[in-house]
C-alpha cells in the first residue's frame, strides 16, 4: 500500500487526479485543520498534528497521531510530499521497513538552512525579513543533526531543479538517491483557446508569484518607474500579510493605476486565463520559487526573466530554455 502524506494544495489536487488513474491503492493523508483544495472521496483528514495542538490538546493530538502511525505501519511505500517537523519524527522513529520518498515543495527545503534570499532593497523595505530564515543559531545546529539524521532514512529524494539537491546534499550529507519528479502542474492545457489580444496598446508585465518578500518586488518596481506604457499585474493573494498591505501601496505610489495588485485566489481557468494576457514575466526570487508559473508563461510563448542567483535559471539555461536573467533587467542600461 502507497501512502502520500500531503499538504492541502492545488499542487496535491492535481497530483491526485493524475495518480488516481494509475494507482487505485494509494491512500492520501492530509494533515492541514482547514480544507481548501482537497474534495476527493479517497482522502483522509487527520487534523490537529502541530506543536499548538501538542501543547493545548494532547489528548486529541496523540489520538489523532495514533491513528496516522495505523496507516503508517501498513504501508509499503511512502511519499512525504512536505517534510514538516511531524514528518522528520516519523521518519526517524516509526519508519523501519518502508520506501521512503521525498518529493521536496520548496519550502520544506529552504526553511531549513542558511540562504540569501533578499535583495538589498528588499531589507531596507521589510526589514522583518531579516529574522526570516535566520538560521545560524545553536538550536538550528542542533535542528539540522536531527533533520540529517531523518534525511538519511529516505530511500529517495524526488524533485526537478538539480540544484536544490545540491543544498540538500551540502547542508545534510545526502548522496546519490536522487529521482526526477516534477508535480504536475495546476493549470490545464488541454484544448486551451488563447484569448490574448496581441493589438494591446501597452505591455502587461507580470511580476512575481506571491506576497512572500523572497519575490524581491521593489528593485524591479524602482526600475519600472521609468517605463511608459506598461500594466504591472502583481499575485498577491497569498505571503506575508504586512508585506502585501505595504507593497500594495508601494506599487500604486510608485506606478500609479498600472499597478494591479490580485488579492484575491482565482480559479485554475481564470489564472490561466490571466497568464495568458501577460507580455513579460519578471521573477526575481534567489531561491527556487514559482516554477509552475513560469512553466505556464513559458509554454504560453511568453518572454520571462529569472534572477540567475536562482537554482531555476540555470536548470532552464541547461535544458536549452530560452529564458532571461532579472539582472539584465535591473541594469541602468536596460531600456
């Protein structure tokens, strides 16, 4: 038996419409105490597995927990497709015969070790961001033993940029189980009629993904204020709350009415529908981020720039992607 411990996202929606045609065994278990994205019939909740929980109701915590390591112990095969704390203890204590698989989101990586993830402008924005992903501490030397040790008892580690195995393997000593996977994308193509209107009298730029800082907004708004004609349509529906209220009014200040700020989450058809009017995209994360937007805008023939201190830039570069480097952007002598 397969058992995939996944967080509630369209990510996991999409990957369990795929699997459900090829595996009818599987069994997915979602931990999250709210459901947003996750309706199918074959997915069990098992809420209340945090450190609040723990500590406010054990009773229900070890309850709940209890009922997760019956699934675990009958399973054969299973995929952590969020390595979260809950995970790392299951994963050093109850695993013992199973396959394991790592199939890494992102975040489970990056929150995890020491990484510039800022521009400078960025932290003179926000400078709350400097406290983010501080990890030079003690606690964090003793946090990565642990995660080490847990990291080590995965059979296999599944993910697409070649470059986030190599932070894997310098920060945790992990070697040589590494497997191409790839979640498939959200959006879905198939018969997709393009709406676009290529008699637009100005340029639609996309910028970033999220409200989360890593995007590193405001270099590339500074740079835009120089730029006539243009829409800037910027994703913030989800990241950092007080980040999101002071960008949005950054943008407007800054660009005026081209400055569109989504707040709000749209549905798979309407975002394609979006990416689909975009004439540029410009991402400039450091670490991997957005490579399901930018695969979209890329197999919708759209320019996309990617800051080339990303693992991204270079898995693009690798594979013969025409793709642009932020940084060129950012230069004086662009446009």
């Amino acid at each position: 038996m397969n058992v995939h411990l996944m967080p509630d996202s369209v990510y996991s929606k999409r990957f369990i419409e795929i699997n459900n045609k090829i595996d009818k065994e599987s069994i997915y278990i979602v931990l999250d105490d709210k459901i947003k994205y996750l309706n199918n019939d074959n997915i069990i909740y098992i809420p209340l597995l945090n450190e609040y929980s723990f500590k406010k109701h054990p009773i229900l915590f070890f309850k709940n927990f209890y009922k997760l390591l019956k699934y675990i112990k009958k399973s054969e095969r299973i995929f952590f497709h969020l390595l979260s704390d809950i995970y790392l203890y299951i994963l050093l204590f109850f695993c013992k015969k199973q396959k394991t698989f790592w199939l890494v989101r992102g975040s489970d990586l990056y929150s995890r070790i020491t990484y510039e993830f800022y521009d400078s402008n960025t932290l003179s924005f926000f400078p709350a961001c400097k406290d983010c992903y501080k990890k030079k501490s003690i606690k964090h030397k003793i946090e990565t033993i642990i995660i080490s040790k847990a990291i080590k008892k995965i059979s296999y580690i599944g993910n697409v940029v070649e470059g986030d195995y190599k932070l894997i393997s310098d920060n945790f000593g992990v070697l040589n189980n590494r497997i191409d996977f790839f979640y498939p994308n959200p959006l879905k193509f198939d018969n997709y009629a393009s709406l676009n209107n290529s008699e637009k009298k100005s340029i639609t730029i996309l910028l970033g993904n999220s409200g989360d800082p890593t995007n590193n907004h405001i270099s590339v708004i500074d740079k835009m204020k120089k730029m006539k004609n243009i829409k800037v349509i910027c994703p913030l529906s989800y990241g950092n709350k007080s980040y999101i209220n002071k960008l949005t009014d950054y943008g407007k200040m800054a660009l005026g009415e081209s400055f569109i700020a989504i707040t709000e989450f749209l549905s798979e058809d309407k975002y394609l529908d979006l990416l689909d009017t975009i004439d540029v995209a410009i991402m400039n994360h450091y670490r991997q981020q957005a490579l399901g937007n930018i695969s979209a805008l890329l197999l919708l023939g759209k320019n996309v720039f990617v800051n080339s201190k990303s693992p991204v830039y270079d898995f693009f570069i690798k594979k013969g992607v025409i793709i642009n480097d932020t940084n060129e952007f950012l230069k004086d002598s662009f446009c």
